[in-house]
C-alpha cells in the first residue's frame, strides 16, 4: 500500500461518518459507528421500491435528493420537502411517500430479496438510457458497503476546476478521511490492501477505485447547515480529464468494529 505515512504509521485520521437510512435520500453525519459487515449500522437500510420490482435511486430519479432521512433510536424518520417528517416503519408510510412523488412506490427494509435499481452510462445526458443494475446481494448498496473519499481527492479536483463546488455530499462516502498535506488521488494506493479505522477493531479492505455516475451531478437542498448545491455537469468533464470519472474507493469490510471521527487510519500487515 501506497501514501504518505506519520511516525505512527497513520496515512490520515476520520474526518467525518457519513450514513444514508433511505437510499438516494440526503443522509446524517455521525460522531461514532459500528462498522459490522454490510457496512455502516443503518446504511441504506430502507429503500423504494417502484414499478416492477425496480429499486429507486437519484440515479433515475433525482426528486429523492430533496428529502433526508436520519434515526431516532432505532426508527428512521424522512423529512420530505415540505418538513413533513414521515416514520419508516409506519403502516402509511408508502402512501405518504407515493403521494409526494407522484408514483406507487413502497418503502422496503434491506434484506428482503434481490433488487436492481437503473443507471446511465452517459451521467451528463438526463435523456439518455437506462441500463438496468444489481445492487449487492440482500442490500440497497451499488458495488460496495462502504465507500471511502479523502481530502487529498477533494482538494485536487478543487485545484482543477476552481468554479466548481467540490462538496463531500455530491460524492456520498460514508467514511472521509483527512490526509492532511498529502497532494493528489492518495487512496488509489490503498486498493487491494487493508485500512484499520482506530483501535477499535473496524478495518477496510480496498477492493477498488470508486467509478462515479450520475449523481454527483446533481443539485442537492441545503441540508444540516450545508448550503444547496447546483446541478453541475462540469463535475464530470473535470473528473473525467483528470481521473477517468473515479473519485474515492470501495471498500469491503476487513472486521467489525467501532469507528469514531478522529480516528487514525492505518495500513494493515
């Protein structure tokens, strides 16, 4: 494994925790998770299920974008654009959610069969067509449990293209880490390796570099104090010039365990 490491063989510390409850749905940003082996506790646990048996995404359907979704205790509440705050495990919760997006859809629990949800290979063109996907086994996930970004990332691409926002929320990681004074795509090196997430046992294995699709184009609300973000296709020029339209890693998970923001992050033997 490749990157710049400290005397304590950190390559950068967790800078934030990212969990999404409702797939496609902005998300909260946590103090400290447990990291079991689908991932994050309550990542994605929740999805929407449309016509024929077709998992939803922003991919598709970009409206999922303006509503949120966080838990209380262990129940997940989605606020919709309105303010109105809608309990997932409420027996009307499907029609509440149809009747905002104008469309049946239900409101699922991961774990209840396979799914496939519909992407793009052209992410700038809102016309294009739709490729049916598999989302992982059992899972409202796309390729990985975990999907991992890093400062360095971020601030390469801002040097790139300046005018554009490079806001950690277009790209979704669950875990970014801090890398400190380290310049350029550094967790490229990490794939095909383990990262340890503190001392509490979580570790990562690096299975590959995150391709992006049409989703980090999209315009998101201000959310939690976050500004509104425009849709912007430049972002996939830029990336694309620069890093063939990757950007972060997916990550599956090495062990289980406690990962707190703070936490150093460390190449494994």
């Amino acid at each position: 494994m490749t990157g710049v490491t400290n005397q304590d063989g950190a390559v950068g510390v967790v800078a934030e925790l990212w969990r999404y409850p409702v797939k496609s749905m902005q998300g909260e940003r946590l103090q400290s998770a447990e990291l079991g082996p689908s991932g994050l506790a309550g990542d994605r646990r929740y999805g929407l299920i449309g016509a024929g048996g077709r998992l939803l995404s922003a991919k598709s359907v970009p409206e999922l974008f303006s509503a949120g979704a966080r838990t209380e205790g262990n129940r997940v509440v989605i606020t919709l654009p309105d303010g109105t705050d809608v309990l997932a495990d409420d027996a009307d919760a499907s029609a509440l959610l149809s009747r905002w997006l104008g469309r049946e859809v239900e409101l699922r629990e991961t774990g209840s069969g396979a799914v496939s949800y519909e992407l793009t290979f052209d992410p700038p063109n809102d016309d294009a067509e739709m490729v049916s996907w598999p989302a992982m086994a059992d899972s409202f996930l796309d390729l990985a449990p975990v999907n991992a970004l890093t400062t360095a990332s971020l601030a390469r691409m801002a040097a790139v293209a300046p005018d554009t926002a490079w806001d950690v929320r277009r790209f979704r990681p669950n875990v970014l880490v801090d890398t400190g004074s380290v310049e350029g795509f550094v967790e490229d090196g990490w794939v095909g390796g383990d990262v340890a997430l503190g001392d509490g046992g979580a570790a990562l294995h690096v299975d590959m570099a995150s391709v992006r699709c049409a989703m980090p184009l999209r315009a998101q609300p201000a959310w939690a104090g976050a500004p509104a973000l425009e849709r912007d296709i430049a972002v996939f020029k830029a990336l694309t010039d620069e890093h063939n339209y990757h950007l972060g890693i997916y990550c599956g998970v090495a062990s289980a365990g406690t990962v707190t923001v703070g936490d150093p992050v460390r190449p494994t033997p």
